[in-house]
C-alpha cells in the first residue's frame, strides 16, 4: 500500500514538473510588433465567421501560458475555440511591450499573465480579466479553460432560453 502511495505522489509530482518543461520552448506568441496587425485581421476574420475575439496576453517565456495553450488546443477545447473564437496571442515581452493594447482591453498585467479579453465580432470588448484569474494556469484544470469558452461562446442564432441543445 505504501508503494502504490509512493508512486502516486511521484507520479503527481512528475506531472507538475513536466508539463511546464514540455511546453517550454514553444513559440506561441507573436513578435510584439505583430499584436495590431494581428487584432485587425481577427476583426475581419471574426466579422465574416461571426465568432467572438479571444485576445490571450502574455508571452512565451511564461509557463502558465504555455499551459494554458495547451488547454486551448486539447480534445475538449481545441473544437470548442475553433468554433465560437478567434484566437490572438498578444505578446508583452517582459511586461514592455503591447501596454497600449492592454490598457486598451481593459487587461492589468500587474496581476500577471496569462491575461484574456472577450470581443465580439465587431469588436466591442465583452470582457477582460482584471484580477489575473489565470495568472496560475499551472494550478488549474483544463476544465477553467472550458467553463471560460462555453461561458463567453456567442449564441448560435435562434437558441433561445428555453433551447437547451443549442
């Protein structure tokens, strides 16, 4: 009993130095520079799809947006993101870069990173994280990430209240 006790510590412990160190390394955010360029494409894009903006700062030395990418793109949120949100990742450098476009969406980067706003199709901001909700994606489950996209998802044309498959 003791070993199978020894083992699932190790196991758990494993899994949390393990993750951060396979997402190390990945190139997920954009040179800053980009980030505008990037927001007016997903204007477009999200307008003729009719999906919702997801802006994701942060930047790729950071680990909890690593891990939060990886829960973008996993079985269970990978469709749901694709169908209901553009993504754009908005890189702030070493808290230097892209200030303007985080004051603009309404996101603190004093509470950390990663950081999400909410846009609609035509841009009107929705929602931004303000107290660093998912500062500590490390420590969360993939099912945040979940909640948040089901959450912020736009309504499919007639669904109503009373729809629940919608």
């Amino acid at each position: 009993m003791k070993t199978a006790v020894k083992l699932l510590v190790f196991g758990a412990l494993l899994t949390v130095a393990v993750v951060p160190a396979l997402s190390a390394g990945r190139d997920i955010y954009p040179p800053p520079a980009q980030a505008k360029a990037d927001i007016a494409a997903a204007l477009k894009a999200a307008a003729a799809a009719h999906k919702r903006i997801l802006l994701d700062f942060g930047g790729n030395w950071c680990p909890d947006c690593q891990v939060l990418d990886i829960y973008f793109h996993n079985a269970v949120n990978g469709p749901l993101l694709a169908a209901n949100f553009v993504l754009v990742h908005v890189n702030v450098g070493q808290f230097d870069e892209n200030l303007d476009l985080a004051v603009k969406y309404g996101i603190s980067l004093k509470k950390g990173v990663p950081a999400l706003a909410v846009l609609s199709d035509r841009g009107k901001l929705l929602y931004s994280q303000r107290d660093g909700e998912f500062e500590a994606m490390s420590r969360m489950e993939s099912s945040t990430v979940t909640a948040f996209l089901e959450h912020w998802r736009p309504a499919r044309p007639g669904c109503s209240i009373v729809m629940t498959n919608c």
